[in-house]
C-alpha cells in the first residue's frame, strides 16, 4: 500500500514538473467570424537584382559596410565627447592644446587599422561618417583642426579618389540606398545597437 502510494505521489509530481510555466494568451481579433492573430513583425524590404554581378557586388559592399562602420559610430561618440569637453574649456589656447592631444591619442588607437582599410572601404567610411554626424569629414577635420588641415586632408583623399567632402544621400544614389539597407538589417539582426 504504501508502496502503491509513493508511485502515485511520483507520478502526479512528474506530470507537475513537465507541464508549462506560463499561460501565454496572444492577441487576437475576429472579422467575419475568422481569428486571426495579431503580431508585430519588423519591417523587412526585398530587393531585386537585376543578375548575377549585381548581386555579387550587394555582397561585397554588405562586408565593406559591415566591417567599417564600427569605425563610424566609434567617431561619432568621440566627436560627441569631444565637444562636451572642449565646451566646458574656456580658453581658445586651451581648446586647441585638448585638441592636439586627442589626435595624437586617435592616431595611436586607430591608425593602423585604418591604414588597412581600402580605398572603397575609405570612401564608405566617409559616407558613414556623413551618416552618423550629420556633417562631412571635411568640415569635421576643418573645425577642429582648421582650414590647412582640412585643405591638406582634402588633397590626399583626392590624390586617392576619395572625397572628404562627399555627403550621404540614400534617397537619390543607389549605393547610399543600398548601404541604408545593409545598416537597417544588421540592426534588426541584432550587429550594432
């Protein structure tokens, strides 16, 4: 009996364990006496490739993209930082001392991984620069580093057919669009935040 009593008691405990935590009650409404289930799903745009090379080149620019565009947050957040500081600096001289000193230190973070870059990774960084700040890398580098340097700057992007002064356009240039694409995907795929 007490035997019996245990296997019972066992039993019913197993089946306890094994059944579900939580009662999930989805959203639903009914139309014309059908159910339908209501769920939020993210927007997913389909493209179409005109053939083969097109869609190759989708897939080399996607890896560009994904591979420089760390780079670009990585910009906008010290440019944000940046001018907090220098806005909290009274002094012009002072500024331009902070301003010297965070160059060098970008030089030393990030200069050699950015030398390895290629020049259309190059020219997709500034356009992901444009993107994020809103701002050409050209005025960027003429802000704080002044008119010289900019121009200076300027002339070796172009000496690399690069453009500082290139802007982010995904509603007239198929590439802009393409890599807004690119970035809205990996977004929802959970790459960057």
């Amino acid at each position: 009996m007490r035997f019996k009593l245990t296997v019972v008691f066992l039993s019913i405990f197993s089946f306890t364990i094994s059944g579900q935590d939580k009662l999930i009650i989805a959203e639903f409404t009914i139309v014309d006496g059908d159910t339908l289930y209501i769920s939020k799903v993210p927007e997913v745009e389909v493209l179409a490739f005109k053939n083969n090379i097109e869609r190759r080149r989708y897939y080399i620019l996607k890896r560009r993209v994904l591979k420089v565009y760390p780079y670009a947050l990585a910009a906008k957040e010290k440019l944000m930082s940046i001018q907090k500081v220098l806005d909290s600096i009274p002094k012009r001289r002072q500024k331009k001392k902070h301003t010297k000193e965070i160059v060098k230190w970008v030089k030393q973070e990030y200069a050699d991984s950015l030398k390895n870059l290629t020049m259309s990774e190059g020219k997709i960084l500034v356009k992901l620069i444009y993107r994020e700040t809103k701002t050409s890398s050209y005025e960027i580098v003429k802000s704080y580093r002044g008119r010289f340097n900019a121009f200076f700057w300027q002339t070796m992007a172009k000496f690399w057919d690069n453009n500082l002064k290139t802007e982010y356009d995904p509603l007239n240039i198929r590439e802009d669009m393409l890599i807004e694409h690119i970035l809205i995907q990996a977004t929802l795929e959970g790459k960057f935040e």
